[in-house]
C-alpha cells in the first residue's frame, strides 16, 4: 500500500485521502506504544489549529507535527516491511 498523499490527491479528493490514512492507521494497535507515538501528533495538531486561528503568519507548530507525523509514518512502514518479509 502506497500511504504517500500528495497535496494534489488531498485537494482534489479530499474522501479518498482519508480513507487512504485510515487504511494506514489501522495498523496501530500493532505498534509497541500507539499512544506515545499519536497522543504528540494530537496535541501538536491542536496547538497549530490554535495558532493558526485568524492569523496572518506562519504556523507555529508545523515543524513538530511534521516531526510526529514522519515518526509515526515510520513505525507504521516498519511493521509492513516486517510482514512482507515475514510473508516471504
């Protein structure tokens, strides 16, 4: 599964976007500690939601939540290479 979501394929279709990081999020009962790995990306998504409310300037937390969101991407890429390999 390609979990790849370019900014062309979320604006256009923003349905089928979501249902391709569903699909990639349920595998993360799998991970060792989902809850250390989302719980960050929640709080950092919040706190950007926040900041950027009626603001004119840059996000504040995008750095972070991108740093989460790659973490987390990471894990789930790792548990699915371990299954191919696995399956080999």
């Amino acid at each position: 599964m390609n979990w790849r979501i370019g900014r062309v394929e979320a604006t256009s279709d923003p349905a089928a976007a979501r249902r391709k990081v569903l699909a990639k999020l349920q595998r993360l009962a799998e991970l060792d500690d989902p809850e250390g790995l989302v719980v960050p990306i929640l709080v950092d998504a919040i706190l950007m939601a926040e900041s950027y409310r009626g603001a004119r300037h840059q996000i504040t937390f995008l750095p972070e939540l991108t740093q989460s969101v790659d973490e987390l991407i990471r894990e789930l890429t790792i548990l699915e290479k371990a299954e191919e390999w696995a399956g080999s």
